[in-house]
C-alpha cells in the first residue's frame, strides 16, 4: 500500500530545477556570464549541466504518482496516455524551434520560415522520449526491471560510443557515434548548428542513458513514499546518492562526465547530486519543518512545464524584437557585466515566477 503522505520536498526540487533552468537559460549575455551558470564546453560539470538531468528526474518523481491513478485502467488506456502526452510534448518541442513562424528573407521581406532547415530534437523532445520510454519501462517491466535495463543501458551506451565512432576521436564532438547517428538520420539542416560542427546536444542516441534519469526519479519517488518519513530512509537516500556521485567520478577516469554526449558517468554523478539534493530538501522541509520558504518554488512546481515553455517563448519574443539585449544594456549592465547578466536572468526568472503566482491565484494549472 502506497501512503497518501505527498511530501512537500518533491514540488519544492521540481521548482528549484525550473528556477535554476530559467536562469541558466536566460543570462543578460552569455559572453560575460558566470562560469557555473554555463554549461561545460566539451568533458567536464557545472551547475549548469546539473539543470536538465535534475528535470528529468523531476519527471520520474511526477511520473511516480501519475502512475498510481493508472491502476484502474485499461492497458489500452495507458498506452494511449502515455503515448499522447508522448506526441503533445515533442510536437511543442519542435514548434518551439520552428517558432516564430515567420522570417526575413534575402530581400527584406517578411516570409513563411521553412521546415527544411528546422532543428527536429532538443529540450521537450529529449523529455517526451525520455518520458515515454521510460514509462513504458516501467509500466511493463516493474521497477526491479526498468532498474536492471538502465544499468544495461548505461554499461552498453559506453560501448556504443567506442564502437560506432571515428577511430581516436570517439569521444570528440566531429566524430563521436552520436553525431554520426544524427547526420544520418536528421540531417546537418535538422541539426544544432551553435557550435564549429553540426552538433546535437539532445541527440538521438544520447537520449537513451538520458532515460535512466527519469527513471531513477521515479525510484527515488517510489522509496521516499513508501518507506515514509522516517530516519532511515533519509540515511538510504543520502547513502544512495554519495554511492552514485562516487561512482560517476570513478566511471569518469575511463569515460569522462559530459553532458553533451549525456555519458553513463554523467548520468551517475547527476542522479547521485539530484538525491543528495532532495535529501537535504526533505531533511530541512519534512524534518525540520522549516517551510516558510517553500512556497516560492512550489509556484514554479505547480505549472512546470507551461512556465518552462513560456520563458522560452518570451526569450524568443525579445531576442527577435531586440528588446533583450536593449534591455540587459541599458538597465542591467550598470550593476556590471557579469553582475548585470545575472540580475538580468533573475529578473527574467522572477517575472515567469510571477506568471505562475497569478495562474495559481486562480486555481489554474496547466497539464501537458
């Protein structure tokens, strides 16, 4: 029997993850930003890096409790919830590149944007197929054996990068198996072009270990729920996340923590720093009953992924009318660059935030 006992520290780390995001996604200029609000160039971790990872654990946590409502259901009927949410959440993702729609051509005229130079996977996508696979994983497999496939999963992902890639440049960006996947089967034109190559840091076969942190969150969930509040738990939870942090630093020395490829190593070390994370939540909230803070994030928590799809449309809506470097350069830049693109980024943070008070004041939440 699962108790009905909800803790508070879960809406509060699934907040926290959205704060940070917004920030992390939105500094006044990343040229002058501070260094753990950007992400490692190539091998290596920040606090930004934590940011995605931590939100697809976020989604195993809510993934726990929307599985409990299933129980009545027909497989039929789980399957094609499953598999809509799966579509709704990736169809955005893709908008979300496509968007605003509207473009202006050789000739200085406004025109339809073309699909064919359109980015296919990023963000929501990666989280859609995560989610998906994930909860197909789980709803057939049980936990014991989701938990069993992710550990194959990570094992076998490491000897894919070695087999599949260029001969000495394994683990580069130009030619690691990822990308060789990708240029295959999306195209350069469908692709990420940000950096010196057509790279896709959401790419396809980096996406498969990215499903073992959604369902590590759902396990993380599952325990934290079951076992209760209770000392030991906590203990368990604080033990289980030092062993994986251990262990991705250890992984590391042969296969190096990195985010863009989303290695085993990475997925350790952040699956072992997202429960260490909502271990030291829960003990300062459920414990210690410190909670006078949480509502802020709980804000955030209530309507996720509509805030998260929101500051996204905003930044776009800005950057494409030049509002947000107009912005950041004559109000911000006076506290400092750096400072400056900080302030900027909470600013933005906070009028999401404030988006999210008002949907909460009337009781409106927002469900993709």
């Amino acid at each position: 029997m699962i108790p009905n006992n909800r803790f508070i520290s879960l809406d509060v780390f699934r907040g926290l993850i959205i704060c940070l995001m917004i920030i992390v996604n939105t500094p006044g200029s990343h040229d002058t930003n501070f260094a753990q609000l950007e992400h490692a160039d190539w091998n290596g971790f920040t606090l930004a890096d934590l940011v995605f990872p931590s939100f697809l654990f976020a989604v195993g946590n809510a993934l726990f409790f929307s599985m409990q409502k299933w129980k009545t259901m027909t497989q039929g009927q789980v399957l094609a919830k499953i598999g809509k949410r799966t579509l709704l959440l990736f169809i955005i993702g893709y908008l979300l590149h496509w968007f605003p729609f509207f473009e202006t051509n050789d000739q200085g005229h406004l025109a339809f944007k073309s699909f064919a130079g359109t980015r296919i996977m990023g963000i929501l996508q990666r989280i859609a197929l995560c989610y998906g696979m994930a909860t197909l994983m789980i709803y057939y497999l049980k936990p014991k054996g989701a938990l069993i496939v992710s550990v194959l999963i990570l094992i076998a992902y490491q000897f894919m990068l070695l087999w599949f890639g260029e001969p000495g440049h394994e683990l580069e960006m130009a030619g690691n198996a990822v990308t060789k996947l990708d240029l295959w089967l999306l195209g350069p034109n469908h692709m990420n072009h940000g950096e010196v190559v057509p790279f896709e840091h959401e790419g396809l076969l980096s996406t498969l270990p990215a499903i073992t942190n959604v369902v590590a969150g759902y396990l993380a969930g599952w325990y934290i729920q079951t076992a209760g509040k209770t000392k030991r738990m906590l203990a368990w939870l604080i033990a289980a996340g030092a062993i994986l942090t251990v262990l991705g630093l250890c992984w590391n020395v042969v296969f190096p923590i990195n985010k863009n490829l989303w290695t085993s190593s990475f997925v350790l070390y952040s699956v072992g720093l997202d429960c260490l994370l909502l271990a030291g939540i829960i003990y300062i909230t459920d414990f210690l009953n410190i909670t006078r803070w949480t509502w802020f994030f709980e804000m955030f928590g209530k309507n996720a992924l509509f805030i998260y799809l929101l500051s996204e449309v905003m930044a776009i809506l800005l950057r494409a009318t030049h509002l947000y470097k107009w912005i950041f350069n004559h109000i911000f830049i006076v506290a400092g660059l750096y400072t400056g693109s900080l302030l900027f980024a909470i600013w933005f943070m906070l009028m999401c935030w404030l988006t999210g008070l008002i949907l909460d004041k009337r009781k409106i939440y927002i469900r993709v």
